[in-house]
C-alpha cells in the first residue's frame, strides 16, 4: 500500500509539473506559490536564470516577467534545460551576464552553500537580483545530497558575507501548515485513486485554508516555518568575484 501511494503521488507530480494543477496537489505546493509569485511580480525583470529548475516546474511563473528566460541544473531532468552544471564548479555563464536568478531550494544540495553563493555573485550584474528560497522545517529530500537546514537570520548572514544586499526576506508556512501537509497529500492521493482527480484542487485549498488560519493563531511569528525566502541584489558598483569568497574554479 506504502509503495502504490507513493507511487501514485510521483505520478501525479510527473503529469502536473509545468502547469497550473502542479500547485494544487498539496498545501505545501499551494501556501508555497502563494507567498513566492507576488515576489516573482516584483524583482524579476530582463534576463533571468532558474537555477537549480528541476522539471522547470517554475519556467511559466517565471516567464511572466522575465525577457529571456534560462534554466540550469546539476542534472538534465527536462529535456529544455539550458544549462548542466555544479554550482561548486565551473559555470558556462559569464561573469556579470544575469539580471535575475531564481534559486528555488538549491543551497541545501551544495556541500559548500558559500561557494555556490560566490558562484551566484559572479555571474548575475551589478543591481541584479536573487530570489532565494531555502528549507528551515522541511523534511528530507534529494537524499544522500541533502546537507544544510537555514534559519532566516543564518542565509541573511551567508549572503551579506557574499556581498549581496538584503531586499527583503520572508518565511513560507508555519506550524499548523506544516502538520497538515503530510494530510493534505494523501487526500490527493487518495482522490487520484478513486478517479477524482477534479476534487484535488478543492481539497488542496480546503486544508491550506485550514492551515494557514491556524497559522495566524499558533504561530504568527512563523518560527515553525518551512521555508525561508530573501530576495538580495548585487550593489552597483561590484565586481563579479565577491568580497569574501573567490570564484570556484
């Protein structure tokens, strides 16, 4: 039975990611679209990097406000990726060539999450911007690849050591959403089984209602956040290579 559900679940990420019904199948999908596309609507502009993009689950949000749009990762999961590479190691980019960079979930991959944000650095322009997002109470994933949690205060002191300027930071969730989420997946599990697969949206938005109300009451503060977000730019007058960190070779 164990098997079947995740099995069922993979499926249903597998025939969802790229389109709208993707952020539907879970509250943490849904309370995590919520939060992220207004700041998409507020920093990315011109040429822009999806770093870490997966099945491009973000490439339509993305391209919303973007003039051109790349994708890169460390493993070529989608056939339209642009780019295949480690973020410690070489970068096909050059230096100063990005607007916007997108990096959804990935420093917590890197074994040396300073490095990659020197790489990052690099690469993006002077007054360029990144939208970054990384796990604080997330469960495991990507594994054995799966190093790092960081609080908000921690990835604000990695990335102003990076030379990046703090825009604004954020929190995703908090704890009745992350309780509720292990629920709210296996109803669309359970859903896609009996062959109601039109209800998953319905139920997904019931129980990020639920959680998110609940949120306001138990932890308003969100200190049980799963996410924290920061957007950062690149001060004007910087060099690609970053105060404190050289650009990996």
């Amino acid at each position: 039975m164990k098997g079947l559900l995740r099995r069922t679940w993979t499926r249903l990420n597998d025939q969802t990611v790229g389109t709208r019904d993707f952020w539907y199948l879970a509250l943490q999908n849904l309370v995590y679209y919520r939060c992220l596309t207004p700041i998409l609507a507020r920093h990315v502009r011109g040429r822009t990097l999806d770093l870490g993009a997966g099945k491009l689950a973000w490439r339509g949000p993305l391209r919303l406000y973007c003039d051109t749009y790349l994708s890169a990762d460390v493993a070529r999961e989608h056939p339209d990726l642009d780019y295949v590479f480690d973020l410690t190691g070489p970068v096909p980019l050059e230096a100063d060539s990005v607007d916007t960079i997108f990096c959804n979930s990935v420093l917590e991959h890197v074994q040396d999450p300073a490095v990659g944000l020197s790489q990052i650095y690099g690469i993006l322009k002077p007054d360029g911007k990144v939208l970054l997002s990384v796990p604080f109470l997330f469960y495991l994933h990507g594994q054995p690849h799966d190093y790092y949690r960081f609080t908000p205060a921690g990835i604000a002191m990695l990335c102003r050591r990076a030379g990046f300027e703090i825009v604004e930071s954020t929190c995703v969730g908090g704890y009745a959403s992350n309780l509720l989420n292990a629920p709210s997946l296996v109803t669309s599990v359970l859903l896609a089984l009996a062959g109601l697969r039109r209800a998953i949206p319905w139920a997904t938005r019931a129980w990020t209602a639920m959680g998110t109300l609940l949120d306001r009451v138990l932890d308003p503060q969100q200190l049980f956040a799963s996410n924290a977000v920061v957007v950062l730019r690149k001060p004007r007058a910087a060099s690609a290579a970053a105060p404190s960190q050289g650009k990996a070779a």
